[in-house]
C-alpha cells in the first residue's frame, strides 16, 4: 500500500477533516479549514500535547498571549530585521516575487511566469502586516505575530512574580502564528496562517546543554506515546549557518512524509537572545542574580503534526476484511487518546424499535461522557467499515440478546475482536480502554 498525499486530501475534505479554505469562491492562498472531525482531532491534539507539558511536569505553567502585540517587540526580537526575511526578486510586470531563482550559478533575470524583467533581490520580511486603530498610517502599523513565544517571553516577569515560579521553569501557549510563506504548499504542512505549541524553558546557562538533551528526549518519548511509527521519525541537527538568527543550537524532528523528510518540531537553544533583547528594549529588566536565563524551546506546529498523526496512521487493506466487503478499505489507526470519535452505537436491525430505542438509550448516556456517534443506516458491516475509515476505535452493537440479557457487543478497530459488555459496565468499560486497558481483558470474546 503506497501513502499519498492526494489520498490524505480527498480523506479529509470527504470525511469532514479538512476543507480548503473559501472554497465556494474560489479558494485562498493556502488557507485550510478544519471540520467537525478535524477539529475534534485537532483538539485532542493539543489536549494530549498540553497534558504532556503543563500537567506532568510541575514546573511548566500556561499562558494564552495575544496575537497583535506592540511592533516594538517584533525589532527587538529581530524578526523586523534580517532575521525573518528571504531575500526576493520581484517581476516589473506581474509583481510575483520569487524565490532563489538561478541557472547554472547564475541568477535568472527574466519572470519565468510572464517572461517580464525582474528586479533586483531584495529583502521580503514573513511578518503579516494590519493596522490598529482608524487611521492606515506607518505609525499605525502592527503585526500578526510570527511565533508564538514572543508573547511568553515578554510575559516572563509576570508570570514569575504571579506563580511564585523561580529557576528552572517553563511556559507554555497555544495558537495562532501567521507567516508570509513564499512558497506555501504541500496541503497543511506550509501555510501562511498555522497554530503552534511552544514551551520555553527558562535555566541558567550551565543547565541549559543538559536541558536541551532532556526536552529532545521528552519529545521523542510523547510522539512513541501517541503511537507514531518511530522509524518514521528521525532528528536532524541543523549547522551553524541554516539556523535561526536566535540559536545557539537546533535539532528539528522529521518526519518521512510521502513528499519526503519535514521538519515538525524544532528544539531550540535560544541562549540569552530574547530576555536579553527585550531587556535592552522594554522597560523591565528580565535578568535574574545578574544574568538572563538561558531558554530552551520546544516548538511544534499543530497542523504538521495533524498530517504526520494522519499519514501514519492510513492504512488501506485491498482485499477488504468484513465479510459483505465489495472493494479496498481505508482505516485510520489512529492512537485510542486521538481518534475523533471515540465511539459508536448501532442498533442491529434499523426498524427494529426496541432495539433503536435500547440503543438510543446507550447513545445518549455514552456522549455525556465521550466522544460518541449514532448510526442506524447499512449493514452492520458497513457501518463498522464507516467507522474504521475516521478511526473510531469502538463500536456497540445492540442485538436481539442484549433485550434479554442487557449486554451488548463491543469491537475494536484494529483486531476487529469482539467482545461481550453489560451495558451497566459500559462507561467503564471504554474509559477504561481510552485510558490504555489491554481490549481482552475487559470482557468475554465473543
Ligand atoms: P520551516 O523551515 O519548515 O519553514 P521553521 O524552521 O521556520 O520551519 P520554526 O520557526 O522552528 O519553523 O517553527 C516551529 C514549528 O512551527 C515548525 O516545526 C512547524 O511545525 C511549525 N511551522 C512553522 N512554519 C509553518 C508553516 N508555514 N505552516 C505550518 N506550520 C509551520
């Protein structure tokens, strides 16, 4: 079975994963929309993410900064300078920019769009630009914010005074960064409006080569957690001079897509750069004993990681495994903790009343507490398949025998075993499950 990419896109868009964005006019430069299951996939991404780094570990506390921020913050942080721009030439006709356009050496002169004559390369910065306030003026002007952490780092006083934290501690935040890709592309791996989830870690300088080592190994060990295929992972230590104007040191994760290695995840050494930075530019001074602390960083990009959780987990079995089987079938293996639905109930028969009102019963009891779904429409087959195909992990039947004995039938995903269930114990039953109990030890196989 070979992964596409295009299978991942015609998956997502039909099952209510992703959509691209504006699509009834058109479109829009590489802007996607997440559906009602992408979003629920989304949302437990960032849930398993945020449990990782806040609640197991004691001394990483949360913020949610804003996304426009005083510009000033921007230069100090370099982004407004050299740090954060490619270098573009752009065409006199058609005003396209482009990127490292050279021939045998030799930079290319002519638009290969309209054949027009390109200008000198000059620096584009990723920063979006807005205007805050009634007036569009230059003093006007602010920025969508690139990366999340400049928010954590101006923060870093408040935070420290207000949760009594001292050396070693981290912070850690969610969302929104926007960058003007050049070239965006490959579905959601490059977009120009992403979410990112970064946590600083903020040490003295001696610690910092120690902690570096521990958060890249923590890294590696939730990605093994979340059931990713480890030899589809790799680190790559990125030289002096393709690192970021702020590193001291940065090994970014990979992982093999079908369009080959991308980076998902970056660890950075920042050094001093931030703290001291804005120290010399704002009003506080963010030194601690005399010296800035030294910040190590873990930075992920949800959407990437989205697409590498995706990837991983589509499998297609060609001979079809359900017995009324009539072509290939598509499961996502996704892990137990990301699967958007959690579970789902059936009742056998649709126009068997007693069993659609028994079912309807465990529906509405079960999606109190999880992630469930109701289907009543096919073969029972087929609904199972419906399932595999989003990842749901469990799926209830109610039978004939479950009038009788108040049990009803549970299957799994991925053995497609059975098992027998008294509907008392079936809340229980799939929290257990969801919390990574062995599926035969919690019933009779059937
Ligand atoms: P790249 O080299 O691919 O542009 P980067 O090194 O600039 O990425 P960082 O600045 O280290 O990326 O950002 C940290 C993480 O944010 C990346 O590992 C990635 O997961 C995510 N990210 C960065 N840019 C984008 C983007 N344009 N679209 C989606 N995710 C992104």
């Amino acid at each position: 079975m070979k992964k596409s990419i295009k299978k991942i896109v015609s998956l997502t868009k039909r099952k209510g994963f992703v959509f691209p964005s504006s699509m009834i006019y058109g479109g829009f430069s590489s802007t996607y929309d997440f559906g009602p299951r992408g979003v629920m996939l989304k949302n437990k991404l960032k849930d398993s993410w945020w449990k990782e780094m806040t609640r197991r570990q004691s001394d990483v506390v949360g913020l949610d900064s804003s996304i426009i921020m005083n510009p000033d913050i921007w230069r100090a942080s370099g982004h407004l300078s050299k740090g954060f721009a490619d270098k573009l030439s752009e065409c006199k006709e058609c005003h396209k920019r482009f990127k490292d356009l050279e021939e045998d050496g030799e930079s290319i002169k002519k638009c290969p769009e309209c054949g027009g004559k390109l200008m000198e390369p000059r620096d584009f910065n990723l920063m979006m630009k807005t205007f805050v306030g009634p007036v569009e003026s230059e003093a006007a002007t602010a920025y969508l914010r690139a990366e999340t952490c400049q928010g954590i780092f101006v923060n870093f006083k408040n935070v420290m005074d207000s949760m009594r934290v001292d050396l070693p501690f981290g912070i850690a935040q969610i969302g929104k960064s926007f960058r003007n890709e050049i070239t965006p592309g490959n579905f959601i791996f490059r977009m120009r409006e992403f979410e990112q989830m970064e946590m600083q870690w903020f040490c003295k300088q001696k610690e910092a080569d120690d902690f570096f080592e521990k958060w890249l190994k923590r890294r590696f060990e939730w990605y093994e957690r979340m059931g990713i295929d480890m030899s589809k992972l790799r680190k790559n230590e990125i030289g002096e001079k393709e690192r970021a104007h702020y590193a001291q040191r940065q090994v970014d994760i990979e992982y093999e897509f079908p369009f080959g290695w991308g980076e998902i995840e970056g660890i950075h050494n920042r050094g001093d750069w931030d703290l001291s930075n804005h120290s010399e530019h704002g009003e506080e001074d963010f030194s601690v004993d005399g010296d800035y602390p030294w910040v190590i960083e873990t930075s992920v990009g949800v959407e990437r990681c989205f697409l590498a959780f995706l990837v991983d987990s589509y499998d297609e079995l060609e001979e079809g495994r359900s017995s009324d089987a009539d072509k290939k079938e598509t499961v996502l293996r996704l892990h137990r903790k990301l699967s958007p639905t959690q579970v789902a109930v059936f009742p056998l028969i649709k126009k068997e009343e007693d069993l659609v009102k028994k079912a309807e019963k465990i529906f509405d009891d079960l999606k109190v507490d999880f992630d469930a779904i109701y289907d009543e429409t096919g073969s029972i087959g087929k609904r199972y398949r419906r399932q595999d195909e989003v990842g749901t992990p469990l799926c209830v039947t109610v039978d004939f025998d479950s009038l009788e004995d108040d049990s009803v039938t549970l299957r799994e995903r991925d053995s497609m075993d059975q098992i027998r269930v008294d509907i008392d114990d079936l809340k229980n039953v799939v929290d257990q499950f969801l919390k990574g109990a062995d599926f035969h030890s919690l019933g009779e196989k059937v």
